[in-house]
C-alpha cells in the first residue's frame, strides 16, 4: 500500500531514509526551510551539501511549506536536530486537525539541553495524543552514505505499541534496508543518543594516535557506561547488547562517515572545540549530549567516568593527555 510520508528534515539522513521511502513506492515530501536546498532536491534531484555523491529519485519532492507537506501525509518522520525537535513539533501540533491522524516518527538523536528530555517525551509533549496514532522511535547502526548507496544495513523500531511498530517496519523494510521491532523506547533513545558521547572519544584518541586496544577498551566501558545510565531510567539492560546499544557504537565508534568520530579525531589532534564545530558543517549531537549526560548522571549518582572526562575536555578545557591518564589511575576494581 501507497502511504505518504513528511520527512522533516533535508540533511544526511533524512535524506537517505526519503531514498528507502522512495524505493518502497511511497510518496515522499521532504520538507526543509533552506529555499535553495529545496529547489536543488527539487530542480537537480541532488542534495550535494549532505550527500554529495547521491543523484535523487524525482519521486522525491522537496517543501518549504509544512502544512502542505503535512496535510494528508499517514506518516510524519522527524530528522531534524535534537535542539530543533520541540520548535517543529510545536508547529507541526499547529497544524494537525486531528482528522487524518499520522503515525509519528523520529530518527534523531540525542537529549535535550537544559531539560535532558529524550526525543519522544519532546515530541509527546508537544503534540497531543488526539493528532496522532502513535509514536515510534527509528534508530541504529546507520551512515546515511551508505544507506543512499543500498548498502546492507538493520536498524530498530520501537514503540510502546507493537501495532504501530509494525507498521513502521512494513513501511520501511525492503532487502537492503531491514528494520526489528522494539518495546523497549527509553533503551533505544538512549542508546542512540549516549554512543555519541563514547564516538567523540574514540576519535579524540585516534587522533591522539592510539591503537585499537585503546579504541575497544572505551567502547567497551563506555558501553557499561551507557547502560548503567539507561538502567537507572527504566531500561532494559538487553537493548544496550542490541541495534541501538553496541551496534551503533560500533557503527559511530569507528568509522569517519560518523561526525562525531571526526570531531573527537580533530580535538585530538589539539584543533580547539570551536573550530572544530565551525568545520564539521553539521550538528554534532554528541557535545551537546555529554554535558546533558554528565548531568543527568551526577543527578542519578550513576559513576559514568568517560563521560565526565569527555566533558572536562570539552566544556572544562581540561588537558585531554591528562584526562586519559586521570582515566587510567583510577582505584582499582572488578569489572
């Protein structure tokens, strides 16, 4: 069956899951407020700025208008930036009539930045249960680049209700893209968004030159780490061995398709945090997110070591040699 999907948000990976839509015979609206981007999708079939090497299906049409890209659509996926999710969601609530309800989607990650809120809650609180018919959170080991080119890739869909995380999966799955469901919603975001953290360190240390023992040995804590935090929130340990937990860390840890990765690679090569920003071109949701998760960690009183040394490099212009031999003498313990 033929559905229409919003896609709110024109980057990298909004653009690719458009591309999976696409190929499912789905009509895709990829709705952005940059006028250029948009006539280029629309005018070239190109989005050169995010995925320079992909030519687009005319199937997929570009908007600057939200309504008309909302109205009528059965599915509505958020792609935007964690700091520009309340602000769509709130206009996109604006909008609804509450006639024609669509399924809610969101493939972003990270939390919140002063309330610490995970993407769902945002989305919850802004758009009334009576708009909508669900809500389901999209994510896993995924670079945009390599889903616009079919490479093999497997992400999750997770919801509260097993119905509309089905639906999800039968709108986006097909044989180069296979999507699992998932209950678990509070592991999956969190998940999603805390492996951000664990990739800007381990590119600071490959740019710091260490080797792969270093690089699996942060994976590795960091994901205790992630799971220590998610647990004190109601997850469930297992999500964090799954898709979202290790396989996206794995995916964000190590390779440079990740901005996170090459933000950490760059500040460990001594490039000072605000010209690695400026340089990267896009969000790099893994600064914002570590000084929510140090927070919220020293909120919780859940020991999460990495974190606070990423953060001391990143908002306290700590020595980043110094972090990682403060890392390395703490008290001994059990694993």
């Amino acid at each position: 069956m033929k559905e229409i999907v919003a896609v709110l948000g024109p980057g990298s990976w909004g653009t690719a899951l458009s591309m999976v839509l696409d190929e499912n015979q789905h009509e895709v609206r990829l709705w952005g407020v940059d006028s250029k981007q948009i006539a280029e999708i629309n005018t070239e079939h190109t989005n050169k700025n995010y995925l320079p090497e992909t030519q687009l299906s005319d199937g997929i049409v570009g908007y600057t208008d939200l309504e008309k890209a909302i109205t009528g659509a059965t599915y509505i996926l958020f792609v935007v930036p964690t700091k520009a999710i309340r602000s769509v969601a709130k206009q996109v609530a604006a909008l609804l009539d509450g006639k024609t309800k669509p399924v809610l989607i969101h493939a972003s990650k990270g939390l919140e930045q002063e309330t610490h809120k995970r993407i769902s809650v945002i989305i919850e609180e802004e758009i009334s249960s009576d708009l909508h018919d669900g809500l389901v959170v999209l994510s896993g080991p995924s670079h945009a680049e390599e889903v616009a080119k079919k490479d093999i890739t497997t992400i999750t869909a997770a919801s509260g209700t097993d119905e509309i995380a089905k639906k999800v999966q039968k709108l986006f799955i097909n044989h180069y893209f296979r999507v699992y469901t998932n209950s678990d919603v509070i592991g999956v975001e969190l998940g999603a968004a805390l492996k951000n953290i664990i990739a800007v360190g381990a590119g600071a240390l490959h740019g710091l030159g260490y080797g792969d023992n270093a690089k699996a040995a942060l994976m590795t804590r960091g994901l205790a780490e992630i799971s220590r935090l998610g647990v004190a929130f109601g997850a469930d340990p297992l999500t964090f061995i799954g898709l979202s937990g290790v396989g996206d860390l794995i995916v964000t840890g190590t390779s440079i398709h990740s901005r996170n990765w090459r933000a950490g690679n760059l500040l460990g090569k001594k490039v000072p945090l605000a010209e690695v920003l400026e340089s990267m071109g896009m969000v790099v949701e893994g600064v914002q997110t570590t000084k929510a998760a140090y927070e919220l960690a020293q909120q919780k009183g859940i020991e999460m070591p990495i974190t606070e040394a990423i953060y001391r490099v990143l908002y306290e212009d700590a020595d980043i040699d110094e972090v990682i031999r403060d890392l390395m003498m703490r008290d001994r313990k059990a694993e």
